[in-house]
C-alpha cells in the first residue's frame, strides 16, 4: 500500500517552476520579450556581478525558465499542462514513461537515504558552477619563443573565516516552512483539474536551511574575493587567440563545484619590433628611398627576435618597385607544438615618393 500510494502521489505532481513568474513577464509574452526579459535579469542575477547569497540560485532558475520558454514544444507543452515535458504520467502523448517523465527518478527521491515522505533527505544535484574567461596580453616576442607568463586575477575563493558554511557561530537551522527540504508544494487550477507541483522555498532559497548569524566576514556570502596568482607556459609559437584551460579553477562557491578558467592569449602593439602576424608567417614593411629604389646597391640588417639579424639588399643597378614582396623562407613563426618547423617572412617595400622640389641630379 505504501508502494502505491507514492505511486498515486507520483501522478499528480510534477516538479516545476513558473517560467513566465521567474522572467517577470506575462503569459502571451512574445519572443522578444522572453529573450530581452532573460537578458536583462540573467545580467542582473550573474554571480560574477551579483554577489548576493541567493544570486546563484537565481540565475539557475532563470535559465531553466528560459530553457523552457525559448523552445516552442516545452513551452506548448507548459501552458497547455503546466510541464514543459508534456501530459506524461497524466495520459498525454508520452505516457507514464514519456515526456521525459521518469517514475523510477521519482521512487530514487522518496526511498533513497533519510529522506522518506518527510522531506529531510532532499539531495539537492551537485552542479557545476561558470567558467571564468580571463584575457592576457601576449607580445609577439613573447609568441615567438615562449615565455612564462605570471598573472594575477582576482577570483571568489571560499571565505577563509566560515570555511563557506556563511555562518558566524558555524550554526544552521532547518528551515520552518520547507521543513529543510528546500522545496514547497504548490498547488495551481486548470479548468476542473488542480495540480500539484513542487517550487524552490523562497525562506531559505532552496538550502533547506537558514543562518541566525550571518558571517562578518562574507557577509553570509561563503566567499571571499581574492588575488590568485598563476604561472603558465607560452609554447613558442602559441596561436593568436589561443585559449588555455585550467580546469576547476574558476569562482567557488559553497553551492557549486567550481568551473574552469578560460586564458585566451590577446596580442598586443608592444615588443613586435615592426613585424605583424598571420597565421603562422610574419609580414614587415620596409620604406626605400627613389634612390635606393631605382639605383640598388644597398644592404640592411633587420633584428630578429631570436637574436640574430636577417639581412636585405639589393647589388647596383637592380631595382624595387614600390609594392614588392619579398619572401624569406624559415623566418616566419615558429610551428605550434613542433619549434623545429617554421612559417615565411613577407617583407613589402614601400617607395618614398621623390619630393616634387628636387631636381634629377639628387638622385
């Protein structure tokens, strides 16, 4: 009897939230007012700006609302049946093993642990908290030989004071009104049928339960910011734009499992010594004077980043049209993760116009 009365229990709930309630819109929203009701609260609730404890969940909840209303069926299927999985155990399309509806996920939730009917074995999923994108300048010098490269980026650790219980006297309380499930059921109308589903407690947030004092140090956050220091190797040769993970290095949280740090490599306009780059070969412009251009007979040396210098010239007599590209074979970059193979070097010569003052002798 027990079995069945779960199982009749199983049939009329449904665990939901109010997706147009959450984006603070009304039910014939149109898209563009469900994608700009998103953006602007999604923004607002971010963890990264909205340091807030309940800033997370939040921003969770949102997207999950989004989730449904951005998807034409799961949101036909909502404000047809108050689930964006359909009809499902009810006798829609999908039934009792449709629709994504699962029994025996439901069964795992009431019989698994402490739980029971009680509620206070609700087992909230583990999840996984933001990457965190970090840029960092790369000169090209530094891109041509590889480096390693020492940054500091400031980051949310868990506070050093509560060790992330947000509690001043380390002390919890089971929450009154979800009675530390961390949910509440909620019952909505439809025509002759009443529903019943289960919404985040608004009391403690979903945590299951509350703090009578607060941390001073977090404020009741459980995090801290801080300045963390890192050490990366630039293989030579490293692309533009090139992004390198450090995986579970993003923000903590006590409500999450930490993300990745994103390092993409920005190039910068120093230490380029007048080469540019594309791809995997090196480009220079070199001015010429009307004489140089049409007498020849003179030689340059070029520093390289390496050190050494690559050396143009041209014999007398021999001349350069303005635009010209010479190309030199092996002095380009070096190939990502393989330093012994090399891009070209390109070099344009430019022509100095001769001023319109000067007389032929100066040439």
């Amino acid at each position: 009897m027990l079995y069945l009365a779960v199982f009749l229990f199983c049939l009329a709930f449904i665990a939901a939230i109010d997706p147009y309630a959450v984006l603070g819109i009304s039910r014939d929203a149109d898209d563009k007012t469900i994608k700009t009701a998103y953006r602007q609260m999604s923004k607002q609730y971010h963890p990264d700006k909205n340091l807030s404890p309940e800033a997370h969940d939040k921003f969770i909840e949102i997207g999950e609302a989004y989730d449904i209303l951005s998807d034409p069926q799961k949101k036909r299927n909502y404000d047809q049946f108050g689930d964006p999985n359909g009809a499902g155990g009810f006798g829609g399309a999908g039934g009792a093993g449709g629709a994504g509806f699962d029994f025996g996920d439901m069964f795992n939730q009431f019989f698994q642990g402490q739980g029971g009917f009680g509620g206070h074995g609700h087992q909230r999923r583990v999840q996984k908290g933001p990457d965190t994108q970090v840029n960092v300048n790369l000169p090209l010098k530094d891109a041509f030989l590889g480096k390693d490269l020492e940054f500091d980026v400031e980051m949310n650790n868990i506070c050093s004071k509560c060790k992330g219980s947000r509690s001043a006297d380390g002390k919890k309380h089971t929450c009154s009104k979800c009675q530390g499930s961390g949910v509440v059921m909620m019952r909505r109308q439809m025509g002759p049928i009443i529903q019943q589903f289960q919404s985040q407690c608004d009391q403690c947030g979903g945590k299951g339960q509350t703090i009578a004092k607060p941390c001073t140090k977090c404020q009741g956050q459980g995090t801290e910011r801080v300045a963390r220091h890192y050490n990366i190797y630039v293989s030579p040769g490293t692309p533009r734009n090139h992004r390198h993970v450090l995986e579970g290095e993003g923000d903590q949280s006590p409500d999450f499992v930490p993300g990745n740090m994103n390092i993409q490599f920005k190039d910068t306009h120093t230490e380029n010594w007048g080469f540019r780059r594309i791809k995997d070969h090196l480009y220079r412009t070199e001015l010429l004077t009307s004489k140089e251009a049409i007498s020849g007979g003179w030689s340059r040396e070029i520093p390289f980043f390496d050190g050494e210098s690559v050396t143009i010239k041209r014999n007398k007599n021999v001349q350069v049209i303005d635009g010209e590209v010479e190309v030199i074979k092996g002095h380009g970059m070096p190939l990502f993760n393989d330093d012994h193979e090399y891009g070209d070097l390109f070099i344009e010569f430019r022509v100095i116009p001769l001023a319109k003052h000067h007389s032929k002798d100066e040439l």
